[in-house]
C-alpha cells in the first residue's frame, strides 16, 4: 500500500475511533453529571427511542446511497486475464479466464477519496444514535429505556470500521473482478 492510501486511511481510522472514544464520554458523562429530580416523561422516552430507530435506519440506508452513487463514477481498467488457479478444461477448450483491475492502486485511492463523505455520514449518524441514549439516560430515564439506544449506536460505530479489505471486497465485487496492483 502506498503511503498516500496509508495515510488517508489512517484519517479514516482517527475519525471513527474518536467517534468511538465519544461514545464511552457519554458513561463518564453520566457518572460524574446529576441529571434532574423530577421524574421523566414516559412519552418522551417513547419518542426519542423511535427518532432514534429511524436515525440508525437512515444511519445505514443514507451512506448506503451515498457510496453506491460515488461508486457508480469509478472507472476502472478491467481486463480479461488467464486464470492460472481455474480448472483446464478439455485439450481444446479455451483458457479459463478472470477480470481483474489492473490499476488497482489507482482505483483504490478514488475509491477512498469517494468513500470519505459516506464514512463520516455513517458514523456521525451512528453516534447521534447512542447520543439519544445519553439525553434519555441524563434526563433521568431507566436504563431500560435508554440503554438499548447507547448500545445500538455503539454497534453501528462498531460495524462502521473503515477496513480497506472491506472496501476492496466491494469495489471487487461490484466490478466483478479482482484487484491487482496494490503493492
């Protein structure tokens, strides 16, 4: 991997974990903060649990939207390759061949550049989800209320890593052919 793949991936990296690292502020938050004497809302618990189901949706289905209409403008160089690995057929049956991306160095680095927007959408979305958590916990909520939220949003965050097999799985899989060129 290049420096400069290396180097926009540690970005993404630094962005997630410090997402991440907020979320675990939010415990330490309600530890050290006196929330409100007065009992809850029961209702408002209610509320902020669906508004936060439908942002952890949204936090899926909007990058999801995002990243297949940044990926729709990559171009790379496929080419037709013998498949060493395949099977022969018969004596005279043509040579077993794969598609692979020749460029795929290239590709790679605008694939990032292209993926930076629907990362950082799919975490802050991820994240607004465990702050709901939080204001349900600060205002005085159970944690039955509230916890399901926290923990839902730190999943997403989880699921969220900005793994480079991952984004070579997809740009792979959506060209129908193999990466090569990436030393």
């Amino acid at each position: 991997m290049t420096n400069d793949l290396a180097g926009r991936l540690r970005v993404n990296w630094i962005l997630w974990a410090a997402m991440l690292a907020s979320t675990a502020l939010y415990l330490v938050m309600l530890g050290v903060v006196k929330g409100p004497d007065t009992p809850p809302d029961r209702f408002l618990a209610l509320v902020v649990n669906a508004v936060g189901l439908a942002v952890a949706a949204a936090s899926v289905a909007v990058p999801t939207l995002l990243w297949n209409t940044a990926r729709r403008t990559l171009r790379p160089v496929i080419e037709e390759v013998p498949d060493h690995e395949a099977e022969a057929g018969l004596f005279r049956d043509a040579v077993p061949t794969k598609r692979v991306i020749t460029q795929g160095a290239a590709l790679l680095s605008e694939a990032l550049t292209r993926a930076h927007a629907p990362l950082i959408v799919a975490i802050a979305m991820s994240d607004a989800v465990s702050i709901l958590g939080f204001v349900l916990a600060f205002l005085g909520h159970p944690p039955l209320h509230w916890v399901p939220l926290y923990v839902l949003g730190v999943l997403l965050l989880l699921l969220r890593a900005p793994l480079l097999k991952r984004l070579v799985r997809n740009l792979e899989a959506h060209f129908d052919a193999e990466l090569t060129g990436l030393d």
